[in-house]
C-alpha cells in the first residue's frame, strides 16, 4: 500500500482537500471531499463544519446550519463550529439565535474574535430597523 492509499483512508485527508478546494471557492468539489471524510467516520466533527463552511460558500444556508448542528452535536465543545453557526445566523440577520452560538463559543474558548462578532450585533441590528 503506498503512502496515499494510506491517507485516503483517513478522514483528515479528505477533510484537508476539501479545506484546500473551499479556499480556491471549489465548493462543489469541496462538499464531495467532506462528504468521503464523513463516510469513512461518520463522527468527525471537523469535516461536518467545514462542510457547513462548504455549503455557506455555496449560499445554501439551511443545509450549512444542519452541519453546524450536526458539528455540536457530535462535539458540543467544538468552539469553532458554534462561531460559525453564529456567522452564520447573523448574515440571516437571526440576532438572537447567532448570540447564543457565539456565547457558547465565548464559554468554551473567549477567543477575541468570538467577543468581538458577538458585540458587533446590537450595531447589525441597529442598521437594520432603522
């Protein structure tokens, strides 16, 4: 067995090509690159969030927030995909449900990314009642 027959059986490869493709906005490619990393282990939660981060890409919300869900619920102290659910419901402009995803990133990991997106949403929801 050569080396990439070895790490085609991983889900860390597949789930690194598909971060690869998502960065050149190969999102098509990317999806099927997370999905194979979820076929060989239905449980890695990392490539469920970057299959929502695939799919955020794609504009195809609803299916990006189910991965995120899917993420936590593998992981519930997976910081990350919480962050990125709360992007998420904040470009849907759900206020209250993406602070609640960033406040569960914040207790698990006060990261000054998480802080600062969480603050920026009174300003968002501001904008958008004016």
């Amino acid at each position: 067995m050569n080396i990439f027959e070895q790490n085609d059986r991983k889900p860390e490869f597949w789930d690194g090509q598909g971060c690869a493709l998502c960065e050149n906005e190969k999102y098509t490619e990317a999806l099927a690159a997370f999905e194979q990393a979820i076929a060989i282990n239905p449980n890695y939660c990392q490539a469920w969030n970057n299959r929502g981060n695939a799919f955020c890409g794609m504009k195809r919300y609803a299916e990006a927030l189910a991965a995120y869900d899917q993420a936590v619920a593998i992981k519930p102290d997976y910081h990350q995909a919480w962050f990125n659910r709360g992007l998420l419901l904040a470009e849907m402009q759900a206020y209250g449900n993406a602070i609640a995803s960033y406040e569960r990133a914040i207790a698990i990991n006060p990261d000054p990314r998480y802080i600062h997106a969480k603050d920026k949403i009174w300003l968002n929801k501001k904008l958008h009642t004016v």
